[in-house]
C-alpha cells in the first residue's frame, strides 16, 4: 500500500482553528450528528448541540447520572440517548433509554430551558437481564417507526422496534456468542443494511461476523467470518458493504461472506465512509502517532493523509469530515472541489488519474470531456497520436469536432482523422462537412473495404449516419458511381440514383426499370425530371411507362368506383409535354395510344389541341432522314428526293387524322367540340388546312365564312355544291347564300353564264329575289350579256302578269260583295222588313205567340230561346267568330315585334305591310301627320 499515491485532495477549514466550545464541561463520552447538528454527550449526563463551526448552541441535562450514547435522528428533530439516572429501587436498573423533541422546549431551572423528554423506556427487565452495553445502533424506518439496537458484553442484541414515543413497541433479542470469557462474545460494532424490503443486521464480536435477517420471525442468522475485531471500528460503504478494520487489513463483508480485503497496516481506531472515501484513523504503535487517512479504493490513491492528535469522535456533517480529539480540540477536513483537484493533476502531467476520479466521482460529461481534451493534447504535444487520437474520440458530443480536425489535416496523419471521423459519424453529430470529410478521405487513401463499410450500413438500418445527398455527391464526383448509386437508392433518393444513371453512366435500360419499380407518385416525378433525356435515347420504352402511369393499366386494384373517378386521380399527360419539346414525333405516338386507351380524360380538350396543332404542322423533325449522310451528288438527290416523298406522304396522312379528330371530337349531338374552337381555326388558316376549316365553319353555321373560303380559291363548282347544301330552306339551310353567291357572280368580271344561270334557277325556285334586284345585280358584270337572263325575266314577267290579272277579279268580286252588303245595311236601316216565316227556326213547329223576330230573318218561340232573347241562335256562332277574329288583329297590331319579324324574315316584306293594310289593322289616321300609321279604331257593332 506504500506504493499508492498520495495526493491533498482534501484541506482543513476554518484554518485549523476549531475546538469544542468551554460550555462543554464534561469529559466528551459519545457523539452524533444529523440535521446540521452536532450532539455531544458527556460523562455528567448533558447533551450540548453545536451548530456549524462547532459553535455552542444550547445543552440540557439528559440524564442525572452519567450519558452512554446518543443518536439524532435524520427524518425528525429528535435526540435518542442512552445513559445512567438515579436508581430508584433496587429492583430497576438505572439504564434507561430516552427521547427528546428538540422542536419542544421546556423550562428546567430559573433561567435555562431544554427540550421535552417524550418517552423514558427502561432497557433491561426481568425477560431482558441487564448487561454492560458495547455497542448501540438506531434505524428509521418509515416515521414515527425506530428500530434500535443494544450491543452487550455477553454477545446479547437487544432490539426495541416500533413508535417508541407512543411506547408502541416491541421487544426481541438476538443471540451472537455465548462465551463464557466475555471479552471474546462482546458486540463490537453493529450496522443494518437496507435493501429494498430486506433489513439485515451485522453484527461483530472479537471471533465472529454475522447477519441476522429481520424480516423472518424468528429473525435468522448467518456467520459471515469465525474471526472479529476488537476495537468499535466498523462503518458501511455506499455500496451496502459491511467494513471491519483490523490491525492487519480492512475487510469487507457482504451478505455472502467476505468480500475483498485492504493490506493497511496498524490499529484501526475509527472507520468511516465519505463520498465514496474510505476514512480510517490509524495509530501507529511504533512511533506512537495517530494518522488520519482518506483512502480513494476505486482509483488506489490516498487522497489525504495527516497525523493528528488522539482521537476520540469522528463524525460527518455540514460537507465536511470532524475529528474530536481527547483534549476537546477538534479538526474539519473538508474535500476540495473537483477543479483545484483537477489542477493539481494536471500540474503533474497525472491526466489518466484526472481521468479516474472525475469518472468515479460521476462528473458531468462537460467536465470529463475538459479533462479528456487535455490529456489529448498532452499526448499530442509528445507526438502520441494514436493514443491522442483515442481520447479526443471519447469527446465526441461536448468538443468541437472542428478543433480536433485541424491537429489531424496533416496527409500523414489522415489515417487517425479517418477513425475520428468514423465515430463522428457513428454516434450521429456528423455534419455535411464532417460528411465530405471523411468520404474523401476514403477516396484519397483508396480504401475501398472502409467505404463499403461506411456506405454499406448494416442491413435493416433504414437511418444512415451521415448526410445523404453530401455522400453522393462526393462519391460522384470521385467516380464512384456505384456506391453512391447504393446511397441513393437505399435513401428514396431517386432523382440522384438517376441522375448518375442517365448522365455519368448513360445506362438507359436500367434507368428504365428502376422507374418502373418506382411508385406512380415517384415515378411520374422523375419522368418529369429526367424524361428528355430517355425520350433522347428510348422513346418506345419511355412512352410505354407514360402509358402505365397516365392509365389504369396494371393497376386495377386501386381502381374506386367507376372509371371516370379513378382516371382523374391519374397524372395527366399534359403534364409531360415538356418532355417531348425536342420530339413532337414521339409526343403525337404518346397523345394517340392514351386517347386510344382512355376516351373520357379530364385533359382531352388539351390533349387535342396538342394533336391537333400535331397534324395540321406543315412540318414535324424525322430523325431516320435527317440523320442520313450524302457522299455523292447521285446518292444526294436520290436521298433529297426520298425524303420529299416522305415528307409529304407524313403530311398527309397527319391532315388524314387531323380532319378525323376534328369530326370526332364535335359529334353531332354536342354543342360543343372537345377542342378549343378558335385555336383550331387559326391552326387551320396558318397551315392552310382548307377541309378542316370548312368543316369547322359548318358546325358553328357559319355559312357565309364556308362561301368565302370557296370563292377565295374560285373553285365555282364547290361553290354552287356548298349552297346547294347549305342554302336550302327546307333542310334548315340559309337561302341569302344564293344572294351573296349571284352578288359574286355579279362582282367576278368573267363571263360565267353557266354558273349564272344556274344560281338563277334556285333562286327562281325559291323565289328569293325580286327580278330587279336580280338585274341590278348582275348588271355590274359586263361580261354577261342579256340573253343569261332573259328566259329568266320572261318567265317572271309572265308569272306577274298572270298574278296582276288574278288579283284583278279578286277586286272585282270584293267590290261586288261589298256594294250588295252597303245596300242590305242601307236596307235595313230605312225600310221594314216583313216577317213571314210560320215556323221556329229552332223547333220548326207552327210560329205562335209571343214569338221573337231577328233581323237576320229567323224567328222562334219565346220559349224555344229561354233567357238569352238578344241573340239569334243560328247566327249568333257565326257572328262571335268575327267578332274574335276582330279581337286578334286588334291585338296583333299592338305586336310591333310581331310585325318587324315577319317583315323581315319575309321574302317580299312588301306583302307583308300590304296584307296588315288590307286587314284594317294599318290605317291612315286623320290626327297625325300624313303617312303616319297606327291600329284602326272600330266601333263595336250592335246586335242584330
């Protein structure tokens, strides 16, 4: 044990100036400490309590004969104490046991006062014979429970447990020795032992160890060792481990047996536990000295050592370790704090001991890492990198990773970089940098084993280590491809897995598949990225994955309610367009396999225009021809000439499928196409579509457009086909066509007789235009002669004489009708008229009276006409039709809407005024001006 070091980790405080205050009078017999007290018992039966400093609080008198023990308990402010009073009667020992409440005060003389004495027990009984006590121990269990234990000369323990204040107890006694030489059975010292529900007893004497198991009734015991001490120099470690000093060594006991032994030679007078410090007062018979000793077991050091006086107390309180020599002086020893002692250590160049304590001592990781920096140095400084480096690696978490990577950027010292940056990583604090570190490293020093490893984690990790996208990128641009492809792919990573793919490595086919295996989220992310280049190099397979991500193929499970639902939570091939910018020939492939496959897309009106502008494009790239090389002027006009043919024939066929799509996409019972309408228009007239255009100009009845589009390219025979078909009144055609079709005829300046006099046959059929608009209109042609119309004016001539004849003799009758009527009304209202008839009209019996005569000739029983005797039954019906015909034109010609639409929707507008005219309802009036008209007045009628 000489070899240990010895080191002044502990000072004395209060400058060694400490000692028991005067007020303690008696000789120091027992002493005890807790609550930030210290009690001292003397041999005249006081209790003096001191504060911190050893300064005298107060003192009472415990017992009026003499103080063997005492105890403060920790949990409440009470004082055990065992002592001696006067001795009643000879029958009763004058031992007893007392406790006192410090926390009650009462008054004991004129002027002093001590606390209140709550409970007196007597220790010995008939059942518990007195005995000289050794040794005496207290526990608290949970309050107000107190287990005590007396230690006696004849090897007895007497045990009182329970609320000793309440004398709620219970008594019970253990047996160690049973000698009849009492100083070998004598209890030298006692400890209990807590652990968990176990409580346990040691117990030693000059020849034995034991345990003695409370918790069984009766309480079991054990013998621990056949050999004791003699001395009360027992304690228990932190570790719940029973200490005994003996002259030759330290023992340690635990509920098994003896445990490990500690070769300090001398007598030990005092044992202690501190901290996790063996404390020992140690005399020495040789020289006659007591020493004072902190041992450190964990690190084998002694961390104070100091001759001292004869001791006679040692306690714990306040932090600090007090000795109470025999004189009363006393000594506090104090530990240092973990700094001044690690300075110390320091100062000696002693890191690896600096080390052990602050690990024994449970320092906090900021403290041990401090201490662990420095050690580091100190090795770097002597060039012991390996070792320097195994230090700064247990700082990872609390040093700056930065710090140590500066001391090892040296090329020859890239190996031990490379190991601290491995744990960096390992523990997770690897930052990008630390990242692109290390992983050059790897590449520089060519050690591709470790870069598997560091790459390659274990199988199941999905979180690496180290920052993801800064590993591919290292790893690319140092040419390891497939390692950061590994990165990439086992990350989620896709746009990288392909990006190396595509662009370093140019493996199509592979990148292909990996989309493939991707989800259709993915998926469809990374065509968007990377599409130009497959479609580059792999049109037919790239456009075949557009089709399984834009469709339902493959996928029928995921499939939800109807099709229609399920197509639009599909990507959008509008969505890929940007892809094909460069290959409109690959984008027509892909636009017509989708609308093959789906009919009702949400996008077809865009995915139409797309194709549309697709077909109708005078000219789409072809890569087989434009690719072609020409070595000879031959070859070269064969090659130029081959490539107009196909150029051409790939013309015509799109304008095959343009004009399809454009019937298709606008069936006939749809308002609207399903395509945008004026796009298509101007797609039209830019690339002179002309078929697609009159198709369109048709559906939306532009009719007047479609003529256009045929005179513009003078084609008279498609001209005349196109009214034909869309002038024809009867199949919901616009006849005008024909007046705009003979007005061009008119305007051409050419002699196109034919064409004239068929255009005058259909408008003669249909009776479209008046004959002098007709000539008006063909006159401005001079190089039509009359004879193109002269059949047609004969026939019209013909035709409006015979109807001028026809509406003669209608005059005539009307006049006739109209002068008979005037003298009838003049008739009647002059002379009388005679009624002859001798029957009713209505019941054709003889006409007797009272008879009722009308004017209109017809008579009748009064009683055939019931109550209605103004009207003639007979005529009466004929008459109210009149009267309501009469009625409607009154209305209608307060109608000018009516009336404008019917003159402008007419043929003749003139016949329409004539027929209004003639009708009465368009009348001449005599308040307004000349030529103005309104509805005609009438006058109501009388009755007949």
């Amino acid at each position: 044990m000489y070899q240990w070091r010895k080191f002044e980790f502990f000072e004395e405080k209060y400058a060694g100036k400490c000692s028991i205050p005067e007020e303690v009078t008696g000789k120091i017999e027992c002493c005890s400490s807790g609550r930030g007290k210290i009690g001292v018992g003397c041999d005249d039966g006081t209790v003096n309590l001191l504060d911190r400093g050893l300064k005298f609080n107060y003192g009472f008198q415990a017992h009026s004969s003499s103080l063997l023990f005492l105890h403060l308990l920790k949990q409440r402010n009470f004082v055990v104490t065992v002592g001696e009073d006067e001795q009643l009667s000879p029958q009763l020992s004058a031992m007893c046991l007392k406790v006192f409440d410090l926390d009650k005060m009462q008054p004991e003389g004129p002027s002093t006062s001590g606390p209140e004495c709550i409970q007196i027990l007597r220790i010995f009984t008939n059942q518990f014979p007195e005995a000289k006590i050794t040794s005496f121990l207290v526990l608290e269990e949970a309050p107000p429970i107190l287990l005590i234990a007396i230690g006696l000369d004849n090897g007895c323990i007497y045990c009182i447990q329970g609320d000793i204040a309440r004398e709620r107890i219970k008594r019970f006694r253990l047996q160690v020795d049973n000698h009849s030489d009492k100083s070998q059975s004598s209890i030298r010292g006692l400890a209990f032992r807590v652990d968990g529900q176990a409580l346990q007893l040691f117990a030693v004497t000059p020849t034995s160890v034991s345990l003695f198991s409370l918790r069984t009734q009766p309480a079991s015991r054990q013998t621990l060792d056949q050999i004791g001490c003699n001395v009360c120099s027992v304690a228990m470690s932190d570790r719940l481990e029973f200490i005994i000093g003996r002259p030759e060594a330290i023992y340690f006991y635990e509920v098994d047996g003896r445990g490990p032994c500690w070769a300090f030679e001398g007598e030990k007078k005092f044992l202690g536990w501190f901290r996790g410090y063996l404390i020992c007062v140690v005399a020495d018979q040789r020289n006659d000295t007591n020493t004072f000793n902190v041992y450190d077991l964990k690190n084998r050091l002694i961390a104070h050592s100091i001759v001292v006086k004869e001791v006679s107390h040692m306690l714990c309180e306040w932090g600090n370790i007090i000795l109470i020599m025999t004189n009363k002086s006393a000594l506090c020893i104090g530990e240092k704090d973990m700094q001044s002692k690690l300075d110390m250590l320091f100062k000696k160049n002693l890191y690896t001991v600096a080390i052990n304590i602050v690990h024994s001592q449970h320092a906090d990781a900021a403290a041990t890492a401090e201490v662990l920096r420095k050690y580091g140095d100190h090795l770097y400084t002597k060039q012991d990198y390996d070792e320097a480096m195994a230090q700064y690696i247990h700082t990872i978490g609390h040093l700056e990773p930065s710090y140590v990577i500066q001391k090892f950027l040296d090329a020859q010292r890239i190996y031990n970089l490379t190991n601290y940056l491995e744990k960096l990583h390992e523990k997770g604090l690897g930052s990008k940098d630390h990242t692109t570190l290390l992983l050059n490293c790897y590449t520089k020093s060519k050690e591709v084993e470790k870069l598997n490893v560091f790459i390659k984690q274990e199988e199941g990790v999905t979180e690496h280590k180290f920052d993801v996208e800064t590993a591919i990128r290292v790893c690319r641009a140092a040419n390891y491809h497939e390692h950061a492809m590994y990165v990439a792919k086992k990350a989620g990573r896709h746009e990288w897995y392909l990006k190396i793919l595509l662009e370093d490595l140019g493996r199509y086919d592979e990148a292909l598949q990996y989309i493939s295996s991707l989800e259709p989220s993915q998926a469809g992310v990374t065509v968007k990225e990377y599409g130009k280049i497959l479609i580059e190099h792999k049109p037919v397979e790239t456009i075949e994955i557009l089709i399984r991500l834009c469709t339902e193929e493959g996928e029928p499970a995921k499939r939800g309610t109807s099709t229609s639902t399920y197509v639009s939570m599909l990507p959008s091939p509008v969505d890929f367009l940007n892809i094909f910018i460069h290959h409109p020939q690959s984008l027509m492939d892909f636009l017509e396999k989708y609308i093959d496959v789906v009919k009702d897309s949400p996008a077809q009106v865009e995915i139409h225009n797309t194709l549309l502008e697709l077909y109708l494009s005078n000219d789409l790239n072809l890569p087989s021809v434009s690719l072609v090389n020409t070595d000879s002027n031959d070859n070269g006009n064969l090659i130029a000439e081959h490539k107009d043919l196909t150029k051409e024939k790939d013309s015509q066929d799109r304008l095959k499928k343009g004009l399809n799509l454009l019937k298709n996409a606008w069936p006939s019972n749809q308002e609207h196409p399903l395509y945008d309408v004026d796009l298509t228009i101007i797609l039209c007239e830019m690339n002179g579509f002309k078929e697609g255009l009159l198709h369109l100009y048709e559906k939306m009845k532009l009719y007047k457009e479609v003529i256009a589009c045929y005179m513009q390219a003078q084609d008279h025979k498609g001209l005349i086909a196109c009214c034909k078909k869309l002038g024809d009144s009867d199949k919901g055609g616009d006849p005008s066509l024909w007046v705009d079709l003979l007005k061009y005829f008119g305007e051409l300046g050419e002699d196109c007789s034919a064409e004239v006099k068929e255009v005058l046959a259909y408008i003669e059929r249909d009776d479209i235009l008046p004959p002098i608009i007709v000539l008006q209109t063909l006159s401005q042609n001079p190089c039509l002669a009359l004879s193109v119309i002269k059949d047609y004016i004969a026939r019209k001539l013909e035709q409006e004489s015979k109807l001028i004849e026809e509406d003669r003799r209608a005059i005539d009758q009307y006049q006739e009708e109209t002068s008979a009527m005037r003298k009838e009304i003049q008739d009647l209202r002059t002379n009388a008229r005679i009624f002859q008839l001798s029957k009713c009209t209505a019941c054709t019996f003889t006409l007797d009276l009272p008879a009722v005569h009308f004017l209109c000739m017809h008579s009748f029983h009064q009683r055939c006409l019931g109550d209605n005797e103004k009207e003639c039954p007979e005529c009466a019906p004929e008459y109210r039709s009149v009267q309501e015909m009469k009625r409607s034109l009154e209305l209608n010609s307060e109608d000018r809407d009516l009336f404008f639409q019917q003159v402008k929707s007419s043929n003749d507008g003139f016949s329409v005024i004539a027929k209004y005219f003639g009708k009465g309802i368009i009348s001449k009036t005599a308040d307004g001006p000349s030529g103005t008209l309104r509805p005609s007045s009438t006058s109501p009628s009388s009755d007949f």
